[in-house]
C-alpha cells in the first residue's frame, strides 16, 4: 500500500511507502528536502503538517517541542505518514539553499584500490548527516590552518559515510599522512558541501519522461570520484539521460575501479564506458583504447551539440577539454561542465 504526499507551496506529489520516513520517501521520489541529522536531533528538516495524520517517531524534544508538535510541526526525517498528507516545507532547489558546515569525522575505512590511491571512508557523528549534491567537494582542515580539497565519491542518497578517492602526491603534507600514519578511528575536521559542480537535472527526465541532453562524463585520474557520485545518483533517480563516460589514466592500475564502471555499461540502460590509457606499461597487456582522453571523445563524437560534457581532472586536461569541445564539437559553451583538480606537495588544495 502506498499513500499520497503533497508538498506545499510547490505542489510537487508523489506515492510513499509509509513505513518510510517522509523525508526518505521524498528523497527516493527526486525532492529534495532540508536535513541534517536523519535521527530527530537537529531539527534541520522541520516541517509543517497541513493536512492528515503522521507517526512522529522517537526524537529529541530540543529539535521538536511538544507545542511544535500541538501547532502541527513534525520532523521529517523520523515522521511516517499515517494516510495522505499534505506538508509545508522548503524544497532543495540551488547551491545556496544547502548550508556549508564545518563538522567532525571519524575515519571508517581505508581502502587501497591501486598503490598510489587510497579510498577514505568518513564517518560523520551519530546526530550529524551532510547535505550536499552529486559531485560537491569538501575541505578537510588541517592543524596549521591550510586545507586539503576532495570531491565527494558517493551519491547524496547514500550518506552513512562519505568517500573520498586521494592520489598519493610525494612529498604533500597531507597525503603522505594519508598513506603512511593515518589509521581508522582517526578524526578529522572538514567543511563542505563546497563547489558548483553537479549534475544539472533539470535537463534530463525521471522515469515516465522521455529523455533530456545525453551526458558526456569525462574523467581523468582520481576526477573519477565525482563523476561516480553523479552516475550513482542518476541511477538511484531512474534519469534516463544516456551517459557515456571516458576516464582517462596513465596505466591500468590508475582505472583503480575499472570493474565498478565496467558493471555501469552492462546494468544501466543507455551508459557507456570507454577506458582510455595514455602511457600504458607492457605489462598492462592492454588492447582498449589509448592516447588523450579529450581526444578520444573528439573522435567518436565530433558533434557536441546536443550534449552536456561534465569533466574532472587535472587543470591541463580541462583546459584542453574546454577548447576543443567547444571549437571543434560545436559544445556550446554554457553545457560545459567542470572541476579542475590542483595538486601540490605544500600549500594548495590537492584532489
């Protein structure tokens, strides 16, 4: 049995499951709205009921007082609709409705894909969630006061930990740290979401809809990390855009989850993935695709027109990218999409 929500002022209207949290279901149908904490602590996704009967749910009475609760208010993250209901809430719709927090994090898991990348799993408390979108970035904060920057590997819907894909640079002061003396149970400060860098839905359609401007995922290096997070998005949202992504490295051992974007192109419907290596190593054996990954996409699709390319990589690689797809692809300028990663063994923020 499912039962009808309707979000007010928007409008927008979707079946729920109601042994799902009004957020949950809300997030699973494409809306987006307002949280922090997910478990009735923050009070960050407090709402109005304006008509129908909800479950509250266990919650903290500082988040929720019982005269909110006699004035109609609830949580949405731990409420379950009883029948149809109709709520008054804000909706997610730009960057500048999610707010940038500093927070602390414990270190979950270390994972070691490829010698020189490592796959950090950050663990938020337990009364905290972060809000961000599909291909966002946050700043981990170090002592002296500089900050290291890293997109997001994992999709907004899947927010238990967050993932972060480091490429060790010799001599950085954080990745070494990284990859010689961190240990899980570590605790670290970040800030985030940051950056403008995420999907563009509004181009696209959800399931029942026909679909928008083909996407063109170009990555280079660890830039695949937000492109993962916007390509697990895209699937959990059922966006039916066709997806081709071309990741680009030096060896095979930089395709450190070749498998995972191998499983893309024989799950999804309409994606594709052409790996491209650029110096591969005898010992790669390698019988795919070779050479620029920019130019790769030059040549298959010479014409860009209809298409929206997003690029993660290094600042060459964009640069690169930027010019060609636009000069000689007919890319229009405005649906080119990007975050350029700077690395560095002292000062600047390193992806």
């Amino acid at each position: 049995m499912t039962v009808q929500v309707t979000i007010k002022p928007s409008g927008h209207g979707y079946q729920a499951d109601p042994e799902q949290s009004i957020l949950q279901t809300a997030l699973d149908a494409g809306f987006i709205l307002p949280y922090g904490c997910r478990n009735g602590a923050c009070g960050s996704c407090k709402g109005k009921v304006l008509a129908g009967e909800i479950a509250h749910g266990e919650h903290q009475e500082s988040a929720l007082s019982s005269d909110e609760r006699r004035r109609g208010y609830a949580l949405f993250c731990c409420a379950r609709p009883r029948g149809d209901i109709t709520i008054e809430c804000r909706e997610v719709r730009a960057l500048k409705d999610i707010p940038v927090r500093i927070l602390p994090c414990r270190v979950q898991k270390i994972e070691r894909p490829a010698g020189d990348v490592v796959i950090l799993h950050l663990k938020l408390p337990a009364n905290e969630r972060l809000q961000f979108l599909a291909g966002q970035y946050i700043d981990i904060l170090l002592k002296d006061g500089k900050r290291r920057s890293f997109s997001i590997a994992n999709a907004p819907h899947d927010d238990a930990c967050l993932q972060l894909h480091i490429r060790h640079i010799p001599g950085g002061q954080f990745t070494e740290h990284v990859f010689h003396t961190m240990k899980e149970r570590d605790i670290l400060r970040f800030e985030g979401p940051l950056g403008s860098f995420y999907l563009r839905e509004a181009d696209g359609q959800v399931e029942g809809g026909a679909p928008g401007k083909p996407i063109i995922l170009v990555a280079g290096g660890t830039g695949f990390a937000p492109i993962k997070a916007i390509v697990e998005h895209a699937s959990h949202h059922k966006i039916k855009r066709p997806m081709t992504l071309y990741w680009g490295a030096r060896d095979r051992a930089g395709l450190y989850l070749h498998e995972l974007a191998q499983s893309w192109a024989t799950t999804l419907a309409g994606f594709k993935y052409v790996p491209v290596l650029s110096d591969n190593l005898a010992e790669d054996d390698w019988h795919g695709r070779t050479g620029l990954v920019h130019q790769a996409v030059i040549d298959d699709l010479p014409d860009l027109s209809a298409c929206q390319v997003y690029a993660c990589g290094a600042p060459a690689m964009i640069d690169a990218a930027r010019k060609s797809f636009v000069d000689a692809c007919r890319l229009p300028e405005e649906e080119f999409f990007a975050d350029s990663f700077t690395y560095s063994a002292d000062s600047l923020p390193s992806r």
